[in-house]
C-alpha cells in the first residue's frame, strides 16, 4: 500500500502573495489541485494525505477537494509551523497497513504521473529513491568569507526535487530521530540519510520546479502553455 503526502501548508510570503501559496492560481486553478490531479492519476498510489494550515483545515473540503472534484484525499491533517512538523503530521496519520510513503510539496505542481510512477518503481527496488537534476552553473564551495575553497565537479552534484519515496517505517524512524535530536532536515532524504541508509538519486525533470517566487509562477505558466501546445 502506497499513501502520498502533500505538504501544503506554506505561507508564500517569498511569492508575494495575499493567500497562502498552495491556493495561488496557475493558469486558473489553485496549484494545490494541481497537484492533487497528478498525483491521483498515478495508480500505485492508494490515497492521499492532504496537509493544510490550521486557517484551511475546515474550508478546504468544500473549497477545493469537492470544488475540484478531488476523491482521493483520504485525510486532511492539520500542518505545524515548519515543512518538517507538517510532513511528521501527515506521516504520522498514515494508515498502518502502509508500506511506502511518498512526499511531494504542494508547490510542485508540474509534476507528472508519469515520473511519479517511474519514482515508485525504483523505491520498490532500492528502498529509498528522490528524483535529482544536474545543476545548470557552474557551483563553487566558499569559506565563510566568502572566498572560493573549490570548484566542484556538476556531474557528481544533484539538485533534488520531490516526490521522495521511502518504506514508511525508515521514514517515520527518520523523523522521530531528527525531532528528538532537534535536527532539522531540508528534504526527506536528509533525514534518512542520518540513519546511514542509503538514498538512489534518478533522473528528474527540470519542468518540476517548485514555486517560490512570481518569477517561479511565470515559469510554471509558460511551461504548462508550452505542453498543451500540439506537437
């Protein structure tokens, strides 16, 4: 059994915008439900765990799940202040009879069903997977004045993007270690990582940006207008 965990709980405030970013409008639609419709057209995934902020806990049933006709949110969970608290949330409302748990940020929008799949696939084989891209510049390690230490090789570095999959015990183990030690982790693999679990990288799609920005939502319109064009 495989439940997917959105995150959505994020304020925008680096988007500039007066709503909270997982309800900001892409190309008409509030990028949440975005989201949502790729991930519930992947057919592995079993259902959905939804995480909202404590303002949209009540509205966002009616507002979007029915409005938008989502069905397969089985729960919408109640997010804390941090990315962290709020995945931990969603995680933690799991069913027991999950195996795998899969993360995807909200503002994400532009993943597809099909890298999604490609993503479960591989975590059944190698147990923890997130998809990375090679970064485009040049990327240089600092000292912390700012002087160059060394210019690192881009084809051993990787830019990591969600969904990340993992066996939900690793991952709920991951997080319990990380709370109670007060680490606090950028990704799930981060945290993973710390149990000395190992964490494949494959191949992702630089079209799955994430959205922080309204440079980041041009973006995103531009890349949707350029896939409903005929080929």
């Amino acid at each position: 059994m495989i439940q997917a965990i959105v995150p959505a709980a994020g304020s925008g405030e680096r988007l500039g915008s007066k709503i909270e970013k997982p309800y900001v409008l892409l190309a008409g639609i509030p990028m949440v439900v975005q989201t949502l419709r790729a991930l519930e057209s992947v057919k592995e995934i079993d259902s959905i765990v939804l995480v909202v902020s404590r303002r949209w806990q009540k509205r966002v049933r009616r507002e979007i799940l029915e409005r938008y006709r989502i069905e397969r949110v089985a729960a919408v969970v109640r997010g804390g202040a941090t990315r962290m608290e709020s995945v931990y949330a969603g995680l933690s409302s799991l069913d027991q009879r999950t195996q795998w748990a899969l993360v995807h940020d909200a503002a994400r929008p532009l993943v597809t069903s099909k890298e999604v799949s490609r993503l479960i696939q591989s975590a059944r084989r190698d147990g923890a997977v997130c998809p990375g891209i090679i970064p485009k510049d040049t990327t240089k390690r600092v000292d912390e004045d700012n002087w160059v230490k060394k210019t690192l090789d881009r084809c051993r570095l990787r830019a990591v993007l969600t969904p990340q999959v993992f066996r939900r015990d690793i991952l709920l183990q991951a997080y319990e270690r990380a709370l109670a030690k007060g680490y606090s982790g950028t990704d799930e693999a981060s945290l993973v990582e710390r149990l000395g679990v190992k964490v494949k990288i494959i191949e992702g799609n630089p079209e799955n940006i994430k959205i922080t920005t309204p440079e980041d939502l041009l973006l995103a319109e531009a890349i949707l207008k350029k896939r409903k064009r005929p080929s």
